[in-house]
C-alpha cells in the first residue's frame, strides 16, 4: 500500500459503505479538529433513505465519527454501528406485527 501522506480533501465525494457492504452515503464534507489538520467525522449527503428513514429531513445529512472509519480506499468502509442503530426499530415493529 502506498503510504504518501493525501490531502485530507480526497475524502470528498467518495462513497461510504458499511463494513457489510451496505451503501451508507457519499461524503460531502468533512469535519475537522481545532488545529485543522486531523479530521474528526464526515459529513454525508446522498444518504441511503432505508438506513435514515426519519432521523434526517430533506437536504439534511448526517456526521459519522471518522473513529468508525475502517478503511479509505476508492471507497469508505465504516463499522456497521449504523445498520445496527436501525434494527432495534425494526424488531419492535415485527413484535408489533
């Protein structure tokens, strides 16, 4: 693997996946630590709708802690803590069924 540091703006406009494979969103931003040089989350746009359906509204978009940040490659791998934020909800609602 190349180890050359990259501008931390090459994050920008790559895609994000769990670590299942499920498409999590596309990074449109980044957040970054007081001395601007280390980044502290991403900020997603293009959210997958069954992963946020009611936690975002409209142009809304979420921050992910880049600490879940498993891998940056062409592609973002994240831990799958989001698809197991969805699944308490989901199971309630298949009780209820």
């Amino acid at each position: 693997m190349d180890d050359t540091p990259q501008e931390i703006t090459s994050l920008v406009g790559r895609e994000v996946y769990s670590n299942n494979g499920v498409f999590v969103g596309e990074v449109e931003d980044l957040r970054l630590n007081v001395d601007g040089q280390t980044v502290t989350g991403l900020a997603l746009g293009d959210l997958n709708s069954e992963l946020f359906t009611g936690t975002s509204h409209g142009g809304q978009g979420v921050i992910v802690p880049y600490r879940w940040v498993r891998a940056v490659g062409d592609v973002i791998l994240i831990n799958d803590v989001v698809e197991r934020v969805r699944q308490p909800d989901e199971e309630e609602d298949e009780l209820i069924a």
